[in-house]
C-alpha cells in the first residue's frame, strides 16, 4: 500500500465516523422530539389501558433507534453505552413503558454484538436487525429459577442443522409486539442449570401460549405476562459462547446501565415538576424563597449524584469495551461496581419520585394534572424487582468476602 492510498483510507475512515457521529446525534435530537411530542402525550393512556406504547415504538423504529447498538459496518450508527444511555435517560423523561422497551432491546442486541465477532450467520442477523429495524424482547426469567438470570430449567434439542426449545417464562415485556426474541436455556437437556446458552427466535419462529394476565401497579405499557415460549430454528441460532460470558461482559452491565439511564430520566421528569412548581410559587410572591423550596435544591442535588453514577460506570463499560478489556469485565470490583450501580439507582429512583410528590403536595397527588406524580411513583416502585434487588445484594455479598481491592 503507498502513501497515498494509506492517506485516502485514513480519510475514508474519519468521514464514515464523522458520518456516523452525525448519525448518533440526530438519533439523539429524534429521540427528544418523540419522547416530547409523542411518547409524553400517551404516556397516561399507556399506562391506563395497560397498553403497549405503539405510537413511540413506531416513530422509534422509522427513526432507526433499534439499529443505534449495531455497528456502522452492517448497518447500524455504532452507538457506545453512553450514547445509547443518553437515549434511555431521554425517554425515562417522557415514557417509562417506552424508555425501558428500548434499554432492553438495546441490551439484547448488544449480547449479539458483542460476541458475533467470527460468526458470519450472526453478523447476517446483526444485518438484517439494522435494516429493518427489528425490535428484540427478552426471556430469561423462568418458573422454577424465577428471576435469576443465570439459571434456567428449560433445555435446548438439537435435531441435526435446527434447535427446538419449550420455556415457561414469568414475564415475558412486549413479547407480542417484538420482532424476535432472545431466551436463556440449558444447553442441552443433561446440562446443569447453570451452563446456558443464549437463542435468537425470530418472528415466525416462536409462539406465546397460555399467556396470563399483565395488571400492574406500574410498568403497565411493557404488556409483560407470563407465557409459554415455544420456540424452533437453525442451529446458528444458538450462540456458542456460553451464557456465562455473554451474562458477565455484556447483559449484566449493559442492562443495570440503561436501566439506570431510564430511571435517572424518570427521576429527572419528577425533579423538573417539582422545580417548574417553585418556580411559578416564586412568581406569584417575588423576592420571598417559597416554603419547601430548599427541599428541592436537596432533590436537585440527588439528581446529580445518580448523573454521576450512571454516566460514569457507562463511560467506564465504554472505555473497556472500546479497549476490549474483559479482564476487567469479569473482574470481581467491576462486577460489585455494576451491582451497586443497580442497587443504588433503584433505591434513587423511588426516593426521589418520593420527596419530589411530597414536596409538590396535593399538586401531584392529583391524578392527570401537570404536577400528577402518580404514575412516576409506581412505575418507580419496579425498579427494585428488575432482578430482585434482594438477589443483587445477596451476589455482592458473596463477592465481598473474597474480594480485596477497593
Ligand atoms: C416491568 C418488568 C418487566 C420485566 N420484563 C421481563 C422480561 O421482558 N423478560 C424477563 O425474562 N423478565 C422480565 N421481568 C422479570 C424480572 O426480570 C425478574 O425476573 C422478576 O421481576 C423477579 O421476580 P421476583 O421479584 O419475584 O424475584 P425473584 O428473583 O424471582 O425472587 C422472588 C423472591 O425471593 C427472594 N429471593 C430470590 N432469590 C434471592 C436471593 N438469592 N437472595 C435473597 N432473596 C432472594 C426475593 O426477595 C424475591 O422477593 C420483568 C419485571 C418487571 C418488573
């Protein structure tokens, strides 16, 4: 290769990043204009009807918000953790149902992503999710093994070049909306519960049976009911690194991130209100600070310490992505860290939400006023059973008595 060619690749290289950064921003401006325009109108007859947030989900997907995680070269806009968090945070101002379908779409996707790197089957899925914008659900939780993530009861069969599978799922969000779905299971029916393996069933490939109600105090657009997942495809389907890895570098972290992102954002809309209140208390008697207003500096202030949190585990999980680094991934104090990132954004979320409808009074005690704090609150509450926080502490715990560093 001469000079000169080695320069124009150089320059080849920094137009498509240009081009996809540009990409990444006008996602993120989209993402503002829907949560605004459409998700944040619907958001009370979402939760109401107990509905799934068709509206957003569509001006999402024409937007290409689902391909964000894929990679320029097979499509997508090559999103990091902190561009797709800033979307989730986005959204969890406007639309809880909305904000979380996406974190998890983004999740299972990036588990693809992240460990397709010499399986030209799945660099085709990652394709073909980019170009039609394909929207994935997860199946992990179980009845049996409940909502730990890293056990399942239910076994893959392989017959020759297909794999056929039976799950009965707890909660399965969306799962009727979804284009495809990816569901843990055992690798084999003589596996033990812990060595899984992750599947891709796409549409057409999968049913949902005996489906069970979904009436929730919160949460209620992620149309999320038990269900029987039956599921058949090709072998390629069936992701050869183990669950395990796929859990540790992947699915862990980046879930407690975008999970967090959207409980910021939700927490943010709370803070916002409460703050819009004061401001027009303080309008209505000038030069006198309102009654309570130093409450709301005191929420201000827990805002930013969960910004902190947040953004600055995505920017770490980004800079040992980016560095490939999954020694740090799978070490113990990255581990504890994304634990505790999950622990403490739940427990912010529901205390802000709080202190922010009590502060506000009968404001947002009312319901479907523009200081109604209602929904907020119980979408708040879910947060500590998205994997039981009890589960979380108890993992930590045990990590704790081995581990040394700080
Ligand atoms: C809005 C929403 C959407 C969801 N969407 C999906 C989805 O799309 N796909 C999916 O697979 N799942 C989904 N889930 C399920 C979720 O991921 C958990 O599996 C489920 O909420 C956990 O249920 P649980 O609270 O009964 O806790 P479990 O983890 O099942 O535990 C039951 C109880 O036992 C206790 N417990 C269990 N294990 C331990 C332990 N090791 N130490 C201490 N105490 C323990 C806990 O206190 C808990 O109260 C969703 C949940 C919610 C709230």
């Amino acid at each position: 290769m001469n000079s000169q060619t080695l320069s124009l690749n150089l320059v080849d290289a920094n137009v498509n990043a240009h081009n996809a950064q540009q990409a990444i921003t006008k996602r993120l401006d989209d993402m503002e204009s829907i949560g605004r325009e459409i998700a944040r109108i619907h958001a009370p007859s979402v939760d109401d009807k107990s509905r799934f947030p068709a509206e957003a989900i569509a001006a999402l997907r024409q937007a290409g918000v689902f391909a964000a995680p894929i990679p320029v070269k097979y499509g997508g806009a090559g999103a990091d953790c902190i561009e797709l968090a800033r979307g989730c945070w986005i959204l969890g101002q406007h639309c809880s149902a909305t904000a979380s379908i996406v974190a998890m779409h983004h999740t299972q996707i990036l588990s693809v992503v992240h460990h397709a790197k010499d399986n030209p089957q799945l660099q085709n899925y990652l394709r073909r999710v980019a170009k039609e914008n394909r929207l994935i659900a997860s199946v992990t939780s179980e009845v049996g093994p409940g909502g730990d993530m890293r056990s399942s009861s239910c076994a893959v069969e392989m017959m020759g070049d297909t794999y056929k599978l039976t799950k009965k799922a707890t909660t399965v969000s969306y799962g009727n909306y979804a284009d495809d779905l990816m569901i843990t299971a055992r690798k084999n029916n003589l596996s033990a519960s812990g060595d899984q393996v992750l599947v891709i069933a796409e549409k057409g490939q999968f049913i949902l049976q005996d489906q069970g109600e979904w009436d929730t105090l919160g949460m209620r657009g992620t149309c999320s009911p038990p269900a029987t997942v039956t599921a058949e495809g090709a072998a390629w389907q069936v992701i050869s690194t183990p669950f395990a890895d796929i859990a540790t570098h992947t699915m862990v972290p980046t879930s407690h991130i975008f999970w967090s992102a959207w409980w910021f954002g939700l927490a943010t809309d709370a803070v916002s209100k409460a703050r819009e209140l004061f401001r027009a208390k303080g309008r209505s008697n000038p030069g006198v600070t309102p009654l309570g207003a130093h409450r709301v500096a005191d929420l201000d202030a827990e805002l930013q310490k969960m910004e902190y949190e947040v953004f600055g585990l995505a920017r770490e999980y980004a800079a040992a992505i980016a560095e490939n680094d999954l020694q740090k991934l799978a070490s113990l104090g990255f581990s504890l860290r994304i634990n505790t990132l999950k622990l403490n954004s739940s427990r912010a979320v529901v205390a802000i939400v709080s202190e922010a409808l009590s502060v506000c009074g009968i404001q947002a005690y009312k319901n479907n006023g523009p200081f109604s704090l209602g929904r907020h609150l119980r979408d708040a509450h879910s947060s500590v059973m998205m994997v039981h926080n009890d589960r979380i502490q108890l993992t930590n715990a045990a990590m704790l008595l081995v581990h040394k560093g700080v």
